[in-house]
C-alpha cells in the first residue's frame, strides 16, 4: 500500500511537471507571437512618426503644434487604454480586444494619406491611438506569461525596438535613396502594419475569470501602492512626455537635414532594442525600483546634456542616452505595475496607461510653450521635472 501511494505520488509529481512546462512553452510562445504584431506594427508606425514634425510645420504648425501632437498621440489613445482593459476582464477575453486594437491602428494609418491640413494631421492620429485599445489587455497577457515579468515585457519590447529599427531604416530608403514623397510612405506604412494582424492569429489565451465589478469600483479597488507609483510616472512623463519629436527637430536644428535627422533617430532605436531585455532581466534580478531609478537619472542627464548641446557628436550621445532611458524605464514600468495590479490586471494595466497618458496632453503642449521660447529653457524645465520626480520615486514602496 505505501509503495502503491508512493508511485501514485510520482506520477502526479510528473503530471504537476509537464503541465507547468506546457504552460511556460505557450507564455513564451504567446510573447513571442504579441511581439511579432508589435514589430510589424512599429515598422509601420517608425516609417510614419519621424515625418511627423516635418509634415506638420510643412503644413503650417508650429511648436505648439508639434508638441500639441505629441501629447495627442498618447493623451486620448488613454481612455481608450482603460476601456480596452476593463472590457477584456469583464468578459474573460482578451484577445478579441487585442485584435480589433491593431486593426484600427492601421486603417487609420492609411487614412493620413488623405490629410491635407495639420489640423487633419492632429485628428487621424489622435484617432489611431484609439487601436491603442490593445495595450492593457496584451501586457495582462504577458504578465501572465512568465513569472519573469522583467524578462517578458523586455522580449516584447525588444521585438517592439526592432520594428522600429526596420522601419526607420526602411525610411531612410524610401525618403532618400527612392525621394517618396510623405503620402506614399504613409500608405506604405500602413500596409506594413497591416501584418501585425497575422501573429494574432496563433495566440493562445489562457481562461480567466470574469470581473463583474462595474469600473469605478474596479479601479477603487487598485492597490495604494500601484497608485502612488502612478502618480510618480505621472510626475516623470511631464518630462518625458514623447521628448522624442522634440530630439527629432533638435536633429534638425543643428545639422540642417532631415535625413541627419532620421539616422540619430535610427541610433536611438538600435540602444533601445538592443537594451531592453538586459534591464528587463535586471529588474528581475534587483527589483524594479532601483532600475526605474537608474533609468530617472539617467533621463535627467540627457536633458542637461540637450541644454549645452553642440555638433553631431553631441547629438549621437543623446539618441543613445534616450535609447537608453527608454529601454529602462518602458518595460521595467510595465512589469511593476503587472507586479501589484491583483486579479484585475487588465483594468489595473489600463487605469494606468489612461492616468499617465492623459498627462502627456498638458505635457507636451508646456513643452511646445517652453520650445519657442528657446530648446535650452524646454530642456532646463525637463531636467526640473525629472528631479522631483526621481525624488518621489523614492518613497515608492514594492512590499
């Protein structure tokens, strides 16, 4: 009789076993499938976003404008951030959401060869941050994934980083070598994109349970902690808000070219790519916080940096710093708000996508203010910001 319990005791350890390492090889596989949707989907969106600043003064905006454009792209793609994540907890699925967010990412990236005002420009990409529906309910997908959340939100945005390294790269051939004007590209972009849809098709979503709470309660019920670290990465995207179109024009200030412009946007993809895995693993291995703080700083450093600027030197070391800050931050931020979001992950992850992205609407439309009085005094308010938010970000408690 023992030695019956014990071979029965075997065979569940066994059991218990390949089931675990069945579910690891479908997380995994799910990672790598979501961050093949991303990578065509950013090949698309880099082929688009670097034109952007140019199209817009072209057509008659300025730095308000641009900057108006920056915040726009993530402030009203927020909302439909925590909708995309609540809907997928109430009805336990998320991957319909996921679905339908890629696909109005790129019809509407099709759409923009039609705009003929920047006031257009302004509207179609507004509307194309609503596919940004997909985010909350994809990264709760991830997170559980992988008990390495780090190491998993870091794949997908290496994935991520890569498409938009093709896609600049196939930019600058489009733009230089073929001399494409903008509206062409912009279709090319979104026929691109298109192809995130395919991946899709092969994930295989785990079963969760539903969430019957209405919203406001949902989001009632976050975690204290989850709330205050929102209030700190509301607090550091006043500074770094989508700094990157501002770089772009810095770009073109200095050297006098776009196609200049495009390379150091090239520079910046590459240390992103190439790095978020490592600082993924990293947040893994230290904890979250003491890379968040890393990353801060170092954000601090690349606005001072932008302050006393000159030559193109200069502006490679910024691309990469900012590469740098990005590969840090992006992902590691993910995995800690995965890490005490609780049973209602997709709501949580969406609740602080919308917070942190309607932020950027004020943000990037200060920062456009402080652009025309000059690129230092934008800078010298950025670093400003940046430091009390990393001072902040010291209380922020993980237990």
């Amino acid at each position: 009789m023992p030695h019956t319990s014990f071979v029965q005791f075997i065979k569940s350890f066994i059991l218990i076993y390949l089931m675990q390492r069945k579910e690891e090889r479908r997380g995994k596989k799910n990672i790598l499938l979501f961050g093949g949707s991303s990578f065509f989907n950013d090949v698309g969106s880099e082929m688009i976003t670097p034109l952007l600043p140019f199209y817009v003064t072209q057509l008659g905006g300025g730095g308000v404008a641009v900057g108006l454009l920056s915040g726009l792209r993530e402030g009203l793609s927020s909302i439909a951030k925590l909708i995309g994540g609540f809907l997928s907890d109430r009805e336990g699925k998320r991957k319909p959401v996921i679905f339908l967010g890629y696909l109005i990412s790129s019809l509407l990236k099709l759409l923009l060869f039609f705009t003929n005002s920047w006031q257009q420009v302004l509207a179609v990409i507004s509307f194309e941050r609503i596919g940004k529906t997909r985010d909350a309910p994809r990264d709760a997908v991830i997170a559980i994934s992988t008990k390495k959340k780090g190491n998993g939100f870091g794949i997908h945005q290496m994935m991520d980083s890569m498409g938009a390294i093709v896609g600049i790269s196939i930019l600058i051939l489009l733009f230089w070598k073929l001399n494409l004007d903008y509206k062409t590209i912009f279709i090319i972009a979104g026929l691109i994109a298109s192809l995130s849809l395919i991946p899709l098709f092969f994930v295989k979503e785990p079963k969760y349970e539903k969430n019957k709470e209405n919203i406001f309660k949902s989001i009632k019920g976050i975690d204290r902690r989850l709330k205050y670290f929102i209030f700190v990465s509301c607090i550091f995207t006043l500074g770094n808000f989508g700094l990157y179109m501002f770089l772009v024009l810095l770009a073109k200030e200095i050297t006098g070219s776009v196609f200049a412009s495009l390379f150091f946007v090239l520079i910046f993809n590459l240390f992103f790519s190439l790095f978020s895995v490592y600082f993924g693993n990293m947040s893994d291995r230290i904890g979250r916080k003491k890379v968040l703080i890393l990353g801060y700083t170092l954000f601090i450093l690349v606005c001072v940096q932008a302050i006393f600027i000159r030559g193109e030197v200069f502006l490679a070391l910024i691309f990469a710093s900012y590469g740098l800050v990005n590969a840090i931050t992006s992902a590691d931020q993910r995995a800690f708000v995965a890490d005490l979001s609780g049973k209602n992950k997709g709501t949580a992850i969406g609740f602080y996508n919308m917070v942190v992205g309607l932020v950027n609407i004020p943000a990037g439309i200060i920062a456009g203010i402080f652009w025309n009085m000059g690129s230092g005094v934008m800078f010298v308010y950025l670093s400003v910001v940046a430091l009390v938010s990393l001072i902040l970000l010291l209380f922020v408690r993980m237990k």
